[in-house]
C-alpha cells in the first residue's frame, strides 16, 4: 500500500452490527481516515449506524461516513472483515462454524472482484480459521490478509496484570499468543515491566505461579464472562482494531500479536495464528528471532494443531 499525501484515506468495515459500528465510532473520533464507509448486507441497519453517527460529526474530526456497497472494496485502504452470523438456541460450533465459513467465501469473492489494492483485517469469529479461509479464497499475498488475532486477548492480559502489578499499564509488555480461543496462553518468558523482566520486577510481590495460571485463566474467559452478561463484546475490540488499523495506514511498525499465515516459524506450517507481528503499511510481518521456552513452544504446537483440526473438520463435512 503505498499513500500519496494527497490522497484520501479510506478504510471500509463489512458489517454494521456491535462490532463493526462501534469501531467506527472510535475510529471516527481518531481521524485517522478521511473516508469511513460501512457495508453491510441490511442497507437499513448499515444507513441507520451511518446516520446515528453522523449526527455527532460537529464533536470528532473532519471524516466522511457513508454506507456503502461492495465496490467500496476496490479502492480501500483496508477493508475489516466484522460481519457474521451469531449463535442460533441449540446449534452446534460447527455449524456456526459453516454459516461463518459461507458468509466468508461471499465477502472474499466480493473483494476478489473488485482487485483490491488494500489490506484486510479479519475480525469475525473463529478469527484464525476465518483469516485462513479469507487468505486463501482471495488469493492476496499472507502479508496482506491479517486476523485481530490476540491483539484484544492481549490487551486484556496488560490490563490484569497492570492491576496486580500495581503499575502504569503502558509500561507492562506481555503477549497472549497462538489462537484467539481456549488453547491461547501467555508468553510469560518475554513478558515484561519496562524492561524488567517480570519475574524480576518488585521481588518482594513476585507472581506467583499460581497466580499466573489464574491471570490467564481470566484472559480466556473475558469474552464468555461478558457475552454471558450483555451478549457480546465490542468496546475493547473497537479500541484494538482502532490500534491495528493505525498501524497500517500510519506504517507505524507496531509489534503486535495479529494472526498471520505461518509459514515454517516454530516448526509449524501452514496454519493462521497470532505470533508477535510488525504492523506497517506493508500489513503484518512475523518478528524474527522470538525465543519462546520449551514450554511455550508446546503449548504454540498445540494452538496450531487445535485450529488445523477445526478447519480440517469444517473442510471435511
Ligand atoms: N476477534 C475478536 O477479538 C472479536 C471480538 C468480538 C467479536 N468478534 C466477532 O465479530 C463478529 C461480529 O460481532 P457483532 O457482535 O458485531 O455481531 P452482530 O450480529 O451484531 O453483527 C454482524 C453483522 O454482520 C452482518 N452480515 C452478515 N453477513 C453479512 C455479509 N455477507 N455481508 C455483510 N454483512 C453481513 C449482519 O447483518 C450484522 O449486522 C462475530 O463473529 C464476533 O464473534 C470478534
């Protein structure tokens, strides 16, 4: 994606339902994008979102919103993938799983259509399954199709231990790596405070063990302790996707843990999950030279073989 600074930056968002609509009420308030176009496949709820945000315009930066259409596709800057189907009373995962898979072979024969120049972010759930098919069913190179991967698990994981750690949560740096699911976990041997390692930061209050099984105990569950209260979660994954997005428009080189195509790193292959990237205006490159404990690794291994077994699964029924 290369930017002429004279020309508009647009960014189009696939989906207007909680996720979608309130990124781009966050997004709109960075003014980060000239041009916000919204699609979805109910016109009436993508123009309804549009109006209601539109009306605070005179509060937030100068931005254009609109709902839009899939020929929006062609000349976006990024196109962030929020549209799905949600969870019918009794239907299982793997259907779910199906009507997320269709969904995602419309939008990408859309977005093939219309030979994007743009990055894609996937946000959609199973984001790393779903960040495959939409790689693979565009033909885009891996750099350009990218999944929010553990970017939020991530961000929920600063925020427990900025809590526990008694510290500005800007100065903790640690990662939740491989799916965004129940086989995720915490990078614990390059986590750090500053540039302290964070089991040498403030010995007499060490973590323990047990509390760090429990912190990431709390990150795995988030989604389901919120969705089972209010039905979904969309404010921290605004402010996530408002990150991300940043960072490719402003080629800022952001490390963060999106979920890419893994090609051969850690011995695995073939397979979308999220290791620490560097987020440009060229999407997502791996970080070379992550040392993960033996530990770690296996527990990388074990995310990969998770997810091939789902998409296997969903390939095979
Ligand atoms: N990756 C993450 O960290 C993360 C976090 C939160 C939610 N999610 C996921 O984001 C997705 C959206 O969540 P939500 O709460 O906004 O759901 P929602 O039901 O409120 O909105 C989904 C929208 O997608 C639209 N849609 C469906 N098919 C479409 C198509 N073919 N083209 C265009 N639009 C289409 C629907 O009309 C609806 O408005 C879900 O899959 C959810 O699991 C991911």
């Amino acid at each position: 994606m290369s930017l002429h600074p004279w020309q508009k930056r647009k960014i189009a968002i696939v989906g207007a339902g909680s996720v979608g609509a309130t990124f781009a009420f966050a997004l709109a308030q960075k003014g980060d994008f000239e041009e916000i176009v919204i699609v979805d496949n109910n016109q009436t709820l993508s123009e309804a979102q549009v109006l209601d945000l539109a009306q605070g315009f005179c509060f937030m930066p100068t931005t254009k919103m609109r709902a839009g259409s899939i020929e929006d596709y062609a000349d976006a800057d990024i196109i962030v993938i929020t549209a799905g189907a949600k969870q019918k009373p009794n239907e299982s995962r793997l259907n779910l799983l199906k009507r997320n898979q269709r969904i995602m072979y419309n939008i990408s024969s859309d977005i093939k259509k219309q030979n994007p120049k743009g990055i894609i972010l996937v946000v959609s759930n199973p984001v790393d399954i779903l960040t495959k098919i939409v790689l693979e069913q565009t033909g885009l190179p891996a750099n350009r199709v990218l999944g929010s991967g553990t970017v939020l698990d991530s961000a929920r994981l600063r925020y427990y231990l900025a809590d526990r750690m008694n510290v500005d949560i800007h100065n903790v740096h640690a990662y939740i790596l491989g799916e965004h699911g129940d086989s995720e976990f915490t990078a614990w041997s390059i986590a750090s405070i500053g540039c302290i390692d964070i089991d040498q930061y403030n010995l007499s209050e060490k973590l323990t063990e047990l509390e760090k099984a429990q912190i990431t105990k709390k990150v795995q569950r988030s989604a389901y302790t919120i969705i089972e209260a209010k039905g979904s979660t969309y404010f921290a994954i605004a402010m996530a996707l408002v990150n991300i997005v940043g960072a490719i428009i402003k080629d800022k080189k952001s490390l963060l843990t999106v979920s890419r195509l893994i090609t051969g790193e850690h011995g695995l292959d073939n397979v979308c999950l999220s290791l620490p990237c560097v987020v440009s205006k060229n999407g997502a490159q791996l970080m070379p030279n992550i040392h993960l404990s033996e530990l770690e690794t296996q527990q990388l291994a074990k995310s990969a073989k998770v997810l091939k077994q789902q998409y296997e699964q969903l390939n095979e029924s």
